[in-house]
C-alpha cells in the first residue's frame, strides 16, 4: 500500500504532509483528566492569542485560504479544518468532544495551526494520498444521514483511496466509511502543511499525546517534494 502527494506538487510545491501510522490498544470514550486539562489550557492560549475578526492574518492560516482560492473555492463556508477548529474556540465552542484519539489530534492540530485527520486503516481500500479529483469519486459526507453522494468538483484536491474520497476540498470535511470510532485498532493520520506550517513539531507532539491518552503505538514518514511518496509497508509501529 502506496501513500503519495506527488500528483499536487506542481500546483502546491510547498506542501508537506506527515504519514502517522498508528496501532491502537484502545481508543478511549472520553477525555481523561489530563487530556482534558491541556484542551483547557489551549483553547485558552487561542484566545489570548488570536482574534476572531483576524484569523486570516495568521501566516498557516493564510497559506491555506490562498490554496484553496487556488483551488477555485472562494465561499467562506468551505475553510480548512484547523481554521474551524480554532474558530469555533474563538467563537466560545471550544474543541469538539468526539473520543480520546479524535481529541487528541483535535489538541495538536489547534496547539500548531495544522489540518490533521485520521482515518481507520481497516476501512481503506488499496494506495491513497491526495490528487486532483476525477469523474465518478464516491464521497459520503461524515454525519449525512441520507447517505447521498456529494462528489467533488474539477480542480478540487482531495484526499483519497483507491475506491473512494476520504476527505474532500483537502482538509475540509471528512468521509462517512472510515472514521476513528472504539472499535478503532489501526489508524492513519496525516499531519498537513504550507509554506508556514512546522509539521515536524506537530507530529511529535501528536505522537506523545496519542502515546499517552491513547495506548497508541506509532512510526512516521515525512512526504515532501523531495520525497513524495512512501510503502506503508515500511512503516514498524
């Protein structure tokens, strides 16, 4: 099983995208104690930090609005997923509660202003990465309950498998067939970045938290490019 983001390097060269795979002795129902402290702890830093009125002014989150402008999306509904995390803080929402794995990538991607997301390794099909979208992509949106196809536009990049959409518009929303749930045992996770993004220090402070408040065993690859593209196969959680 192949991972590759060659097919968007000529139209996005500074992209940068860390591969996490992952072995899960449990993924968690809530947030524990100490999990729960370091969200605090980071919605608070955002809203000292940042302000609602100029979060487009944040360098990673600028990178990433001037690349889906690239991408044809102008409709400021359709926002990457940190700058939805880091608004809906700003906005008094806070991160949302979904399991201890899924919160866990949730605080470090506000923690470094990057899109990470996770899918179950047991529901992906074959080589994926992200590319351009093409006729007949199958995209079922996560929570849509009737179930009906939502594919993507020309030009859009998504993330993909061999028989299915992941995620669509890059980062921005997830697919219905392979979310981290309890029943999660292996995973992927990819840690996303532009031209001001520290991906590095992401993916080390994701390791440790997922370590710590997920049992989760996990190895990486860096995928840039100079190095586009990695065998699954050689990554030893």
């Amino acid at each position: 099983m192949n991972f590759s983001i060659e097919p968007v390097l000529d139209a996005f060269p500074a992209f940068r995208c860390g591969v996490v795979l992952c072995e899960i002795e449990a993924v968690p129902e809530g947030r524990a104690p100490m999990l729960d402290a370091a969200t605090t702890d980071a919605e608070f830093d955002a809203i000292t930090r940042y302000h609602l009125d100029t979060v487009g002014e944040i360098p990673a989150i600028r990178d990433w609005r001037k690349a889906y402008r690239a991408m044809g999306i102008k409709k400021t509904s359709y926002r990457c997923s940190v700058e939805r995390l880091l608004r809906g803080v700003l906005q008094g929402r806070g991160l949302p509660r979904i399991n201890g794995f899924v919160d866990s990538y949730n605080l470090a991607s506000l923690r470094h202003l990057v899109p990470i997301g996770a899918d179950d390794l047991d529901h992906v099909r074959g080589d994926l990465g992200f590319r351009f979208a093409k006729p007949g992509d199958s995209f079922l949106a996560l929570g849509d309950e009737s179930a009906t196809e939502d594919p993507p536009k020309d030009g859009e990049v998504v993330y993909a498998d061999s028989e299915k959409i992941l995620c669509r518009r890059w980062n921005w929303y997830q697919d219905a067939r392979s979310p981290i749930t309890l029943a999660t045992r292996r995973a992927i996770v990819t840690v996303q970045g532009l031209e001001s993004a520290d991906v590095d220090t992401a993916i080390a402070d994701l390791r440790t938290l997922i370590a710590e408040h997920a049992a989760t065993r996990s190895a990486t690859a860096m995928l840039s490019r100079d190095n586009p593209t990695v065998d699954l196969a050689t990554l030893k959680p």
